[in-house]
C-alpha cells in the first residue's frame, strides 16, 4: 500500500473519516489543532460535519447528542480541554454511548505549557469524570499506529457501547512519519443500532438515552452489569508490544513518545552487553497486565519511564505486586526525556544489579 | 347513551405516555408537556421527533414523551440538540429546558445554539426559582424573591439583575421566532399552544431556531396554592417578563432567519458573499 | 547513503525550515526508509524561532526529537550559536553564511558555509535559501538519489504551487554547486 507522509494529527483525522466517522465536533487549542483543522477541510468533502464548538463542555455533549442519535463521532482536544469534557465522557459512559475522544496531550497542571507531556494518565484511565466508569486508553506511538487505531476505536467503542480514549502528545501530534491509510468504510455499511434516538416511526417504542436512575438499586445494577462489560474488555482488548523482553534482565516500561525513548535506550544499553528490553502498553485501560506478567520470569527489575512524574508507575507496581523493584524516571512539563537520559538509569540499575550478584558470590 | 352516540371530546395525547408525573400538584410544567404532546400529535411527528430532556424537574420528561427522548447533562440540551438535528436533519428536534438549565449553566449552549441558527425548537419553562433541588435562587428570580439562598430577597446590589432571555436571544441573527407566553387561563394555555406549534412549524420549514418562553409557577417552592401562585406570577412576573413575540423573521417578511441576517448585513460585503 | 541521518534543521520562522526538512523525509519515504519529521511548535513559530528534527533510518526510529545531530542546517546566527555544539563529533554542519556572520568553527565537525540567502536572491529565487542549503546537504550527504529527491519535492509542493518546482530544483543545483 502507498504510503504519506502526514502529522499524527492528521493521521487520526483522516483515519476517523476512513472508518466511517462523519461528525467532528471541537474546540480549537495546541497542539491538536491540525486534527480539527483537517476534518474543517476534509469532512465537507464526504458529506460530513465538522462544527466548532462554542466550548469544550460544548463540543463533548455534542458528541453525547450524535451518539445517541447513531452516528460515529468523534472529539479532540488537548489537556485542559479534556478536562472539560470530563462531563461529557461521564454522560456518555452513563448512557452506554459509543465515540472517540482524542487527547493530544500537553503539560500541566492548569494552563501548563503546550509541549509534550503524558501527565493525563491518571485522568484518562482512573477518573475521566465523576462516578464509577471506564473509558478504554489507547496510547499509539507511531503515526501509523494512530492511524491504525484512530480506525479501529470506532469499531471497540460500538461494540462495547463505551468511550473510547486515544491518548496521544504534542510530539505524536505534531511529528510526521510514513503512514499506510486504512480502507474507507461507508457510514451506510456500518452495523446497524437498534438502540439508537433516530425517530421511532411508529414502529418502535421510543428510545431513551440516559444516565439518570434515581432509584438506588436500579443504578447499582446497571453500574455492576457495565462492570462486567468491563470485564470482558479486560479479557479482550490488552494490547501491548513487547521489545527484546523476553530475556531482559531490566524491562522498562514506556507507553506513547516517552516508548520511543525508551526504545533507543533499550538499543544504546544491549549494545553496551546490558539485556535490557521494553514491554510497551498500548492499551492504558486495560492495562496489559497480561504482556507485564509474561516478563516476570526473568526480570529482574523494572523501570518506567513516562513523560510525568510517575502515574503509569502505579499500575506497573500493582502488576509486580512487590515481586521485583519498580523504578521510575521521568521528565514533565514538556520536557522530552533523552536517551542518554534513560540510558543513565539502565546503566545504575544494571550496576546495582552487579553489586548485589557479587556480594551473594562472596 | 347507545355507543354510537359516544364522541371523544378529550383524551391523552398519543406523544404523552400512559404515565404518572412527577410534577407537584398545580405545577404548569404538566400544562406544557401536554401542550408539545399535541403539537407532536397534530404534526404527525411523533415518529420522527427526538426531544433533549434538561436537568431541573422536567428531569424525567423522556420518562413523559413518546417520542425518542435523550436526557442531556444540566445545561446541554442545545449542544446535544444541535448534534442530533445535524445528524438527522429531516427529524424534528426540540429542547425542553427550565430556567437554571437555559439561563444559567446552559446559557453558553442557549446563546451559541441560537447564533449558529440551528433549526431546533426549544421550549423554556421561566418560574423564576430551582425547583428540583428545593427552591434556590435562578437566573430569572426577580429583584427582592425570597428563595432558600437568597433568604433576604434577591439583593441586586450582589446577585445581580434577571435574566430576560427572549429580549437578549432577539438580537441574534440566527434566531427565527421567540414568543413569550404563559399558561395561566384557559385563554392563555390556548396562545401558548399557538406558539409552540408555531415553534415547531417553524423547524419543518426549516426557518431557524425558534424559543418559546413559558412564564410559569413554582407552587411548592413558591410557598402558595396554584391560584395564588397564578397571582403572583400575574403581579410580578408578568410586568418583568411581558408577554408577546419578541422576534418573528417570518412577520418582519422574511423566508427564514438566514435571509433576515443577510437584510441586517447588507451593508457588510464579506457577509453578502454567495448570495447571489 | 545507509548510515542513520539526524538532521536539525534551524532557523527563523518564514526561512522554509519545516519545508526543507518535510522534503527531506519524503524523499526518505520513497526510498522506503524509516523517516519522521518533528517541528517545533507553538508561539514562536510565528516570527520566532523554528526548528526541525529529521531522521532517516534503516532500523525504527526511537525519538523523533534529534538532540544529538549528525547534520545542523543552520539558517541564522541564534540557530548556529544555539545548536553548533550539539553536533556528533565526525557531523556535518551546512550555514547560510549571507544570515550567520560568527561561524564558530569546531575542528571535529566538517562545517560547509554557503551564502544560500544570497545567491538565491542574485539568482531571483525569493526565499530559496532553504533550498540551496538543502542543495549543498544533498551534495555533502547524498542522503538519497537524485530522481528520489526530485520525487520528494514533487509531493511537498502543493498542486496550486506546482509551478514552483522548477525554481526550487535550480535553487538546489545551485546549493549543489555553491
């Protein structure tokens, strides 16, 4: 397949529209803003809506609105801006409604900066919003994997009626890469949803889209069924890539821009002899306990590495579960941590490592 | 009487479910949701409509309606509105929405959804109180109403000044119709229903946002019997929110609210570009 | 050309920074290399400062963010002060010297001064310097073959400019020969 050169955001935009997403709702804010600017080009060229919201709190419940009138749709913004559609998102876990919502994300708290950052973690796979919900992370590290699941998250949040998350950075935002464009779906060919607020014609009772049960128990039930729901994604949809991990001595853990520095870490360290290797989530939530558990064996140690100061690092610990030591480096606020950085701390740990394998052969 | 004699002379809409309310006895909000079930019936757009449900105690209203209904978050409905009519443009798509929804944390989405001319039909319940979270001040509480947070009267000095939103919504370009109406005599109810048809005739000839503002009571958290609360409504609402149209493109000789904009914008080249 | 390329390249918003790097990396894509294309963004790339990290790979690319260069294109004086010392021993430093009057010299990097604003202006290209330096890094580097690089350019020029393919190509033959 031929393949462009394109932005990160850009290859989300267009692998949207590819896979049948025809509304485009949003806010304009750095460094997302060619992804919005792309779908005010591209999506009247398809027959599609691309509208600018008045807000964020706007844009989400907009999406809340095409949702449950049928349609795939789809939101973007970057750090603050999520946090204003942490409504929205809770809404739509609420009501069972399907849509995809990009975070481009940049440092923080507050207004922060508008350079990489990953510092949304925590927002993105433990409290979107209010109340007890999930929504499914996504976290490419490539253009061509936003690509690939920009196209893809409309298919996982239509089956499991869930939001769906992707969580990228300004550096993924901004960098071009080659990319191998998915096949165009047409709106018209997506599996149908019964569920959805279309007018009932008369041939249907109506249908309701909501999120509020004022009766105690009734909610209870809803919210364990949607956890089985969740369940089920937990068994299904944990994706991560393991990278020279199966016989690392120190396995870092690394998910989205700060991967690929971990991965030239990796490289610098086995050449110098260090068995490092790199197990990269690609799924926030679900965490990929399941590619975590598999290195267990032989590392010996573990270090995340993450563009914040330390939130993936907890559900890495909560894998481990005080099996092995859990390190972490990281650089915020914008700053992209180095290689040579990373390199640094494999180096320590495998010195650390040494030290011990001498002191228990004396 | 034989039953062939028998003639139906009042029955329950069809678009209004066989269901019992949660509305407060004497409150209007009953009025007005029969009022839309029978614009729907009269219509015949039952089958096509999709009504946005506010938070506030129309809350349950998608419980009310036969319709396709969605529920928004407090203050959304224009945004969840707006996206639903953008993707399904031949449906009919209306907000139903109260004071604190519309006026006060929703007035961002009112204003913009209006500006923008989305072909919505919005329905505003105006009683000048909160009634679901039990009678706090709203947006549209007049100078001096004692509510539970404003227990002294509202002191405009530091709550500010009401809202009137069909007089600050006439100013928009976007904006078809809004008429002001109240449904506290038979005479009233049937002007309200004028309107509100009128509302959602508007939105089949796709001629623009169209908002009818219902002047209404609060009994329970007013403190008074339906009656007396009628009389309040008459003495002090009325001469703060006065009755009537506050903007009709289709009277001022206009097709739809585009073309009224455009008449307004004459004089502007960039706005007069592709009209040809 | 197999070796890794990590090119930054430096300049003033306005100077076709982006632009030359973006034509490098599709020439990149169409030798079907490893290629990415970071800019920096923000403010200060309205009048201010912009740069741009390329790299060209046969292996996967880790950072896209060059922090340790094998080729600086530098276009202004606060570009070269900034980056010069950033450059891997045994790299290539390609300055607009009509922009860059200090250039500090290093004796472990090979630094090619070439006055690209100014033969583009003598020569009527406008604001071609980009291209002659780009010109003077395809002669140093060889980075890919001609018709690749003429392909690359092909695809960054958008349709409504085609007609500016012509005048870029001579202004990096100029590069090429300056």
């Amino acid at each position: 397949m031929e393949k462009v050169l394109m932005k990160g955001n850009e290859a989300l935009a267009e692998s949207a529209m590819r896979a049948g997403c025809r509304f485009f709702f949003g806010y304009p804010i750095t460094p997302q803003t060619e992804l919005a600017a792309y779908m005010s080009k591209n999506m009247p060229k398809v027959g599609g809506t691309y509208l600018q919201a008045e807000s964020e709190v706007a844009a989400i419940n907009m999406v809340y609105g095409a949702s449950a009138a049928g349609a795939r749709v789809m939101t973007s913004s970057s750090s603050p801006g999520i946090s204003l559609k942490g409504e929205g998102i809770s809404y739509m876990a609420g009501a069972d409604l399907p849509g995809v919502i990009i975070n481009v994300q940049r440092g923080g708290p507050g207004l922060g900066g508008i350079q990489p950052s990953q510092s949304d973690y925590f927002q993105a796979t433990k409290a979107t919003g209010h109340g007890d919900f999930q929504v499914v992370v996504y976290a490419p590290s490539t253009v061509q994997e936003m690509a690939d699941i920009a196209y893809e998250a409309f298919d996982v949040a239509d089956k499991y009626r869930t939001p769906v998350m992707i969580l990228a950075d300004g550096m993924l935002g901004q960098m071009m890469e080659p990319v191998a464009l998915p096949q165009p779906k047409d709106p018209a060919d997506l599996p149908e949803k019964p569920w959805a607020c279309t007018g009932h014609g008369g041939k249907r009772p109506h249908n309701v889209a909501n999120s509020l049960y004022l009766t105690a128990d009734a909610l209870e039930k809803l919210n364990v069924e949607r956890f089985q729901r969740y369940e089920a994604i937990k068994a299904a949809e944990q994706r991560a890539e393991s990278y020279l991990a199966d016989d690392a001595d120190i396995v870092l853990v690394a998910f989205g821009a700060s991967a690929r520095v971990a991965r030239s870490a990796v490289n610098a360290a086995r050449a110098e002899g260090i068995k490092a290797g790199l197990v990269r989530p690609i799924t926030l939530w679900p965490f990929p306990e399941k590619a975590l558990e598999a290195t267990i064996a032989s590392a010996k140690e573990y270090l995340v590495v993450e563009m914040n100061m330390g939130q993936m690092v907890e559900d890495v610990r909560l894998c481990i579960e005080g099996r092995r030591p859990v390190e972490f480096y990281g650089r915020c606020g914008g700053v992209i941590p180095t290689p040579a950085e990373v390199l640094e701390q494999i180096r320590a740990i495998q010195g650390r490592l040494n030290d011990a394998q001498e002191k228990e052969g004396e | 009487m034989s039953e062939s004699e028998s003639k139906v002379v009042f029955q329950r809409p069809h678009a209004l479910l066989p269901v019992v309310t949660n509305y407060c006895p004497g409150c209007t909000h009953g009025i007005v949701n029969r009022l839309v079930a029978e614009t729907l019936d009269e219509l015949d757009v039952e089958g096509s409509a999709v009504g946005v449900a506010p938070v506030g105690c129309s809350v349950m209203a998608y419980d009310f309606f036969g319709c396709d209904m969605i529920e928004a978050a407090h203050g959304r409905a224009p945004a969840v509105a707006t996206a639903v009519k953008r993707v399904h443009p031949d449906n009919v798509v209306f907000a139903y929405q109260g004071d604190g929804d519309l006026a006060s944390i929703g007035m961002a989405e009112t204003v913009h959804a209006a500006t923008r001319g989305e072909n919505i039909t919005v329905i505003f319940i105006n009683n000048a109180i909160y009634g679901m979270t039990g009678g706090q001040m709203a947006p549209t509480s007049l100078p001096n109403q004692v509510t539970q947070t404003s227990p002294y009267g509202r002191d405009v000095a530091t709550a500010g000044f009401p809202v009137r939103v069909c007089e600050l919504l006439s100013s928009l370009d976007g904006v078809a119709y809004l008429e002001r109406v109240t449904v506290d005599s038979p005479k009233n109810v049937r002007k309200a229903k004028k309107a509100i048809k009128r509302a959602f005739q508007n939105q089949i000839d796709k001629k623009g946002y169209s908002l009818v503002e219902v002047v209404a009571t609060c009994p329970t958290n007013w403190g008074m019997t339906p009656q007396e609360a009628f009389e309040w409504m008459r003495e002090n609402m009325l001469p703060y929110y006065p009755l009537g149209v506050y903007k009709d493109v289709e009277a001022d000789g206009f097709a739809n609210a585009a073309e009224a904009a455009a008449a307004r914008a004459a004089a502007c080249p960039i706005a007069q570009k592709g009209r040809e | 050309m197999e070796r890794e390329l990590q090119i930054l390249l430096a300049g003033f918003g306005g100077q076709g920074v982006l632009f030359a790097g973006k034509c490098i990396a599709y020439a990149g894509l169409m030798d079907g290399r490893e290629v990415s294309w970071l800019p920096s963004y923000g403010p200060e790339m309205r009048g201010g400062t912009a740069n741009c990290s390329v790299t060209l790979s046969d292996a996967p690319i880790g950072s896209p963010l060059v922090t340790a260069p094998n080729v600086l294109v530098a276009l202004n004086q606060p570009s070269y002060d900034k980056f010069v010392d950033e450059v891997v021993p045994g790299g290539v430093i390609i300055a607009d010297t009509s922009m860059i009057a200090d250039l500090r010299l290093r004796d472990d990097v090979e630094c090619f001064g070439v006055p690209a604003t100014q033969i583009a202006e003598d020569n009527g290209l406008g604001k071609g310097g980009n291209m002659v330096l780009l010109g003077k890094l395809y002669e140093v580097t060889k980075f890919c073959d001609w018709d690749t690089l003429v392909e690359g350019l092909r695809h960054c020029i958008p349709a409504s400019k085609a007609h500016l393919l012509d005048n870029n190509i001579k202004a990096i033959k100029l590069g090429m020969e300056a």
